[in-house]
C-alpha cells in the first residue's frame, strides 16, 4: 500500500509541473462566537458561557498547462484555548489534482475522516463535530468520526475520481507523535512506541452518490487503523443521507473497538427543514462504551435548533441542547444557545 501512495504522488508531483500562470493565494475562513446559558448538575461547570470556534484560512492555486492543479492550505487558529495540545497553526498541506483524482500531502485530516457522510447540518457547525468546550465538559463526549488515530498529523492521502457516482479514498500515516503535523524524524519514531502514540495508521473510504426519483442519496463507509504499542486498534463508520427539496435526513454509525481504550458504539442521526433564509432541525448522539473498565461512559445528546441567513457569509445561529449521562458525579445539563457564524 506504502509503494502504491508513493508512485502515485509523484507521478502526480512530477506531471509537467510548468504553469500557465502563477499560483493565486487567497483568504477565507470563518468565526462563530456563541453565548451559552448552562443549567447543568455539574458543579464544576459554569452558568453562563462565551464559546468560539474560528480560523483563517490561506489558500493557493495554480493550473500547468496540461490542466493539472497545484495548491496548498494553510489553517491558523484564530480562537484558541490554552491547553499543551492546542495548535495555532493545524491543517497545512500541499495538494495535486487531476484527471487522476487527488494526492494530498502534509497535515490534513485522513481520507475517512474527509468523505465520511453523517446527519445533516442545521446549525453553524456539524452536530457531530462540536469544537466548543460545552458537551465535553459536562459529560463524556466521543465526537463520531476519524480524528483519534492519525488526526492532523504529516500523511499523504489519495481520492480517486468519482465514476458514475463512485469515490474511494486512502490515507497512510507514518506516526501521530505531532497530530498538529510537524515533520516525525526517525527518533521521533521510536520515542512513540515508548510512548503509546499511534504509527503505521491506514485509513480507507469509499463513498458513493446518485439520484433515486427525485431523492439525492449520499452513503459513506469509512474505516482507519492503527498500531498502539502493542495493540492495533480500529474504527469504522456506516453513513446515509438523503435530501429532497427542502427536506434532509441522515446519521450514521460509528464503532471503535480499542484493545487500548475505549470500545464506542455511537449512533448520531438527524433532520433539517428549509424555508427561505431559514433552516431548523434535529439531532441525536446516542453513545455507549462497551468497555469494562468504563461503566459509565454512556452519553445522550439531543440538539434543536437553526439558523437564519442575514445576510451572504452571516447567519444568526440558535439551539437548545440536552446532555444527559449515566455518570451521576456529572447528571444532566442543558444549554440554550444563541450565536453568530461568518464565512469569508
């Protein structure tokens, strides 16, 4: 598999690399700042609360004469917390697109993670992948996709031209000692054995799209591994959406079976209506951890909400979530959540 990623990009890397004008850099991103009144049983959560979730983003891109695209993409944090983990700068990465599909090389999430399909989005983010320090923190929340082996560390990615409908995707990631994508030399490589950090991850995605009488159908299957230490864990997810005129359903399946960890089951399944400037909607995370050791890690998410467009790239975005948890040293908590969301 390693020889197949690595022929493939440079044939792509080296295809005629001569430009018919100079690559085009531009600036985009987003900011979502909400506020959050909290009544929870956590007592070491507070009442109120100012979350945000934003960055800018830098983009370049330039077209050879043979047709073929090159760029790269640069993420910087614009809201960040103050945790060891966090980066300023994540997602970076070059990338070659053509007749032949897309390689992707750097610090980019892995092809699973890009292609996997879930519930519908109405509010200002993806109910199935919240950035803001609220679920979290009053109970445990597992987000439902593939960011816990490779995350954002160095790889390199392939997805193949979609054929009557039909995408597949692959990643190869040597090691995840800096999941924020600095380069892993050799010694980095050994450190991470002794550190239980994850090496040799592969992730694979195959997705697929059409139209059935009116219905346009979007499924996903999505599956990564990887060795820790000793262990070779492994998550893969099952997702369906259908849309048809203003109306969107879907939600997937995600499982984790970790000999290291945990062992996830999660469903996160959802609904969304649009009338004009509005989209209202509903979702789900239902997760169970089948662990032993972890008796009470059983989470309940229930999100109502929308968002209205004021105008292009701003939106007024507005929800009631519930959380509830089998841990009774946390209970159950509600957020009502009124906020701001900008595209540039």
């Amino acid at each position: 598999m390693n020889k197949l990623l690595l022929t493939t990009a440079a044939i792509a890397l080296t295809a005629s690399p001569v430009f018919a004008s100079d690559i085009k850099v531009s600036v985009g991103g987003y900011y979502t700042s909400m506020y959050y009144n909290v009544d929870t049983d956590n007592g070491d959560y507070v009442n109120s609360s100012f979350q945000e979730d934003a960055e800018i983003i830098f983009k370049g891109k330039g077209v050879a004469a043979n047709g073929i695209e090159y760029g790269f993409q640069v993420q910087l944090e614009a809201a960040s917390n103050t945790t060891a983990e966090q980066d300023q700068i994540d997602e970076h990465y070059i990338y070659v697109k053509g007749g032949f599909g897309k390689v992707i090389v750097g610090a980019e999430n892995s092809a699973a993670y890009l292609m996997q399909v879930s519930a519908p989005t109405f509010l200002a983010y993806k109910t199935w992948d919240n950035n803001f320090d609220t679920w979290g923190e009053v109970a445990k929340y597992e987000k439902p996709l593939h960011d816990n082996y490779s995350g954002d560390a160095n790889k390199i990615s392939y997805m193949s031209p979609k054929v009557n409908g039909l995408q597949l995707g692959v990643s190869f990631t040597p090691s995840n000692t800096y999941s924020g994508g600095a380069g892993v030399s050799l010694g980095d490589a050994l450190l991470a054995k002794s550190e239980s950090k994850y090496e040799d991850v592969y992730s694979y995605a195959v997705t697929y799209g059409t139209k059935l009488g009116g219905v346009d159908v979007k499924a996903s299957y999505t599956y990564e591994e990887g060795d820790k230490g000793t262990a070779n864990d492994d998550e893969s997810s099952i997702g369906l959406q259908l849309k048809s005129g203003n109306f969107a359903i879907g939600g997937s399946y995600f499982e984790a079976d970790e000999a290291s960890g945990n062992d996830w089951e999660i469903y996160h399944y959802g609904i969304s209506y649009k009338m004009g400037a509005t989209t209202i909607g509903l979702a789900i995370q239902d997760q169970e951890d089948a662990s032993a050791a972890n008796t009470n890690n059983d989470t309940t998410i229930t999100v109502v909400g929308g968002n209205t467009k004021l105008m292009d790239g701003v939106a007024l975005t507005y929800s009631y979530e519930m959380v509830e948890s089998d841990d009774t040293s946390k209970g159950d908590s509600e957020f009502l959540g009124l906020g701001l969301a900008l595209k540039f």
